[in-house]
C-alpha cells in the first residue's frame, strides 16, 4: 500500500536517486488578484488535496495512478508549489490530480512526474510571488487534523504548502482504519495553526506527534523541522 510505503520510506536515505531520476508533485496554488484567499486556507487546502492524491482510489495498487505514486513515494518525497490564477488555473484542471476548496481558497496538488517531464502547463508557472498575509483563523473545525508550524522559522506560503502537504501524509499512516475513513470523509480537513515558541517546544518533545524535517533545497536549513501533526 502507498501509506506502508510512505512509512517506511520517507526518512530512509536516497542517495541512489540521481537528480534525473528525482520526482516530484507539483502543488498549484490559485491566488487571484482581486479577492486572494486568507494565507490559512490556502494551508489547509494544500494539506488536504496532498494526502488526496496518495489516498485517491486511482492510486491503489490497481489504479491508473499507482505507478507513479508509488514511484515517487520510493525516491525523494518532492513537492513544488506554484501560482495560478484565471485561465492558468483552469488549464491545470485537465492535469490529472485533486483539487481541495477550503473557505475559498483552492490549491491542486498533481500526479507526480519526473522534474525533467513537468507539463507545460505546470512548468510556466511562477515559484516565487505566492507569498500572502499572516491571518487570525478561526476555531479549529469538528475532526479537522491540526498541523502546527515552527514558530521560530520564517517560509513563504508557497513554501510551507509544501511543509503542510508533507505532513498530513506522514500523519496518514498512523493512523487507525477507523480514523482514516472518518477523515476520508471530512476530505482530509486539516487545521493549520502557529503555536508559541514554549508551545511548540512542548509538542516536539511529545512521543505522539510526526515531524517534518525539510531537506533544505529553499528557504531553511536542511534538517529545519518545519511541521508537526498531531
């Protein structure tokens, strides 16, 4: 199964991966420029529809996708955030993914492909400008896994979408069948949230959580922890 493999394989050493070999899932983020979204959905939405494309029945073991998840999950765990918006964001629909709407905002996370064979479509989209406003968000949403982000680390939005995608897919397979279908059916709700530093201190020592340990290609140090899922 894809969460055995994403168990087992995430902190596993890939140093047999050659850089032509390296995959990854793009991840479009629709900001607008009238009406952009709050930077928290947009978060949350990245969260949901990363983990969509790993549980997507298309990825099962009989599914059109599996291959290339399952590729991709064996390499380097890769995501690349873009910026969308108008008839760029409508031509990434017809690219074979999941696109999750929280509170308006969207983001579609794509099949992964080899970095060298990114669509055309995907690939004239911008990396950087996908930077938004901090926001206050609201109460955390009835079974909405939470994801709390380093407080001490500074990232774009475009860069912590990816971080957040990370962790709701490490979160995936620690959990129970039960908890799984529950979540399944709130579409993978995640709640995205900053603690304080002494917060996020006590969670890091906790035994019970999942950390995301970025490989630092942008933005961190290679080693930052950047999430962690409860």
């Amino acid at each position: 199964m894809i969460l055995d493999l994403i168990a087992s394989e995430y902190y596993a050493a890939r140093k047999n991966v050659t850089e032509s070999e390296v995959r990854a899932m793009p991840m479009v983020l629709r900001i607008e420029r009238v009406d952009p979204p709050s930077r928290t959905a947009l978060l949350e939405a990245a969260a949901a529809s990363a983990v969509a494309v790993c549980l997507d029945p298309r990825a099962d073991v009989d599914g059109e996708w599996h291959e290339a998840v399952r590729s991709w999950v064996a390499g380097r765990i890769r995501k690349v955030s873009r910026r969308a918006r108008g008839v760029q964001w409508e031509a990434v629909q017809e690219l074979p993914g999941v696109t999750v709407t929280v509170d308006g905002a969207s983001v579609r996370s794509l099949l992964p492909v080899l970095v060298s064979e990114t669509p055309r479509e995907v690939a004239k989209l911008q990396i950087s400008g996908s930077d938004l406003p901090f926001d206050e968000p609201g109460a955390v949403p009835e079974g909405a896994r939470l994801l709390y982000v380093n407080p001490r680390v500074e990232m774009s939005a475009g860069k912590l979408a990816a971080q957040v995608g990370h962790a709701s897919m490490l979160l995936a397979p620690t959990l129970s069948v039960d908890e799984l279908k529950a979540w399944t059916a709130l579409d993978f709700r995640c709640a995205v949230r900053t603690p304080s530093v002494a917060e996020w201190d006590s969670l890091v020592a906790r035994g019970d959580v999942v950390a995301v340990r970025d490989a630092g290609f942008t933005e961190v140090e290679p080693g930052t922890t950047t999430v962690i899922a409860v």
